[in-house]
C-alpha cells in the first residue's frame, strides 16, 4: 500500500482529488509508448488508490501481499524514483559543520 503513494508521490493522508492530479501528472510524463514499464507501475499505483474502498482494502490487507521481507522492501526501493542534483555550496558548507 506505501509503495502506491511513493509511486505516485503522494502522502498517505491524499485526497482524491490530489490522488487523480499526480496520476494525471505522472502519466503525462511517463507515456505508454517511451516507459511502459513504469506507465504500468503508475496506472497499477493508481488503481489501488483511485477510491476509498480500494484504501481502505490496501491499508487491512496490504501486508498480505508480501511474502517476506526482503521481496517486500526491493518493492519499497523500487517505488521510489531517484533524482539527480548537485548540492549548493551552502549545502556543503553547512554539511562540513555539522561533521
């Protein structure tokens, strides 16, 4: 259940409204044609999530769905879409501080 809202970026306290706006967003983004891949893992996140039935089906039975922990947490790592960034020189200064 935690992996459909990492997918789609979403806090667990959503409203529907937001719910269909980032799966908007993310479609947008990721087209069936470039990523399949993750267009399936978007459109699979939000079909869990799409009504309160379906969360509230998720959030009683979601941690059936594992079938041990390790299979369990790759899922978790793979929810979540890495970003690239360089850090500020602020950033670094203030890193160097606190070391």
């Amino acid at each position: 259940m935690l992996t459909n809202y990492l997918i789609l970026e979403l806090s667990p306290d959503a409203s529907d409204e937001e719910i269909r706006k980032h799966y908007l967003q993310k479609v947008k983004r990721y087209s069936p044609e470039r990523e399949p891949e993750m267009f399936r893992r978007i459109t699979l996140a939000y079909e869990g999530l799409k009504d309160k039935r379906n969360r509230v089906r998720g959030e009683v039975f979601g941690g059936l769905s594992a079938q041990d922990y390790d299979s369990a947490l790759r899922s978790l790592a793979d929810a979540r879409t890495l970003k690239r960034r360089r850090a500020g020189l602020g950033e670094l200064m203030k890193a160097e501080k606190t070391e």
